[in-house]
C-alpha cells in the first residue's frame, strides 16, 4: 500500500495493438489500450492511480498502490507475429501498525494493528500467550499478544512482529 508497481506486457516487435483488462476484487473493470497505427489510446473506466508508465506502449503504472488495487491485469498484445497474453494476480500487502505498552496488571502486550495478511507475534524470551486476532471488515486484521513468561516473572521482554511488508522488534519492561 502506498507504493508504485509497474507490469509488463510481452516485448514484441511490429507491435499494432496493447490493451490492458484490469478486474479489481470491487469496483468496477477498467480498460486501457492502444492502437500503434493510430498513435491512439483509450481509456474506460480506469481510476486516477492506473496509468501507463512512459507513454502507452507496453507498461502500465499504479502510483499508489491502494488495497482497491487488488486484482487481475491481463495485457493482451496484437503483433504482426500473433497475439500475447500475460496475467498479473495481484495482491496488496498492508503493513500492520505496531504497538507495545503494558496493561493494566503490568504486562507486557505487543499488538499488530490492521496488517492483510495477518502479522505473527512472538516473544524473547518465549512466552506461552496465544495471540488474538480481530477482523477489521477491511481485509485487514489486528493481532494481540500479551506475554506470559512460562512461569517466570520476567517483564523486560522484546516482542518480534514478523510480516511480508515487513519486520519489527521492539524491546518493554512493564
């Protein structure tokens, strides 16, 4: 979220013809496409944040990137050799936003708020918690951690939040 992400259509010489399908999970298609002959595009239906990366040849831009993006792109080219297709399955990833703090009985909480896909929580030193997680309705979900320390009285502990968008340690004592 937040990023710029550039497809590609297949690189053909004699190019005549470039259209890009794009179907977001909501909302409505879009097409973009492109007549070499004519020097001509067009474009229906397509949001401000999808667009052709230098100029409408083969690359399509989505500047930024918003969890609406996501979907299929399916560039279809017309060359003097055939037709090509390519599809792009694209998913947005949210990076959660991180928290740690203590509750009201001192213990240490590590909470990942409204990441997709879900972040994983752990602890240093261990703990035996199992982590909460709340769907948002958004397709993002939060997730809560509050470390037990197996039995120890331990509350200088580092919480570790691991996601594909991204990582994060933060240590607390309580």
């Amino acid at each position: 979220v937040g990023g710029s992400l550039v497809l590609t259509c297949p690189n053909k010489s004699e190019l005549t013809l470039v259209t890009w399908k794009i179907k977001p999970k909501t909302g409505g298609h879009c097409i973009l496409g492109y007549r070499a002959d004519r020097s001509q595009s067009n474009r229906t239906n397509c949001t401000d944040n999808i667009t052709w990366k230098s100029g409408p040849e083969h690359d399509l831009q989505i500047w930024p990137v918003e969890r609406a993006s996501e979907g299929n792109y399916t560039c279809e080219t017309g060359a003097g050799d055939g037709n090509f297709y390519i599809t792009y399955h694209l998913t947005v990833l949210v990076p959660p936003k991180v928290a740690v703090y203590c509750d009201s009985r001192g213990n240490p909480v590590c909470q990942a708020a409204a990441g997709k896909p879900p972040a994983r929580i752990s602890w240093v030193p261990g703990s035996s918690s199992s982590p909460e997680q709340e769907g948002l309705g958004d397709g993002t979900v939060t997730v809560r951690s509050t470390f037990m320390g197996n039995g120890s009285d331990e509350k200088n502990v580092i919480c570790l939040v691991s996601h594909p968008a991204m990582n994060h340690s933060q240590s607390i004592a309580c």
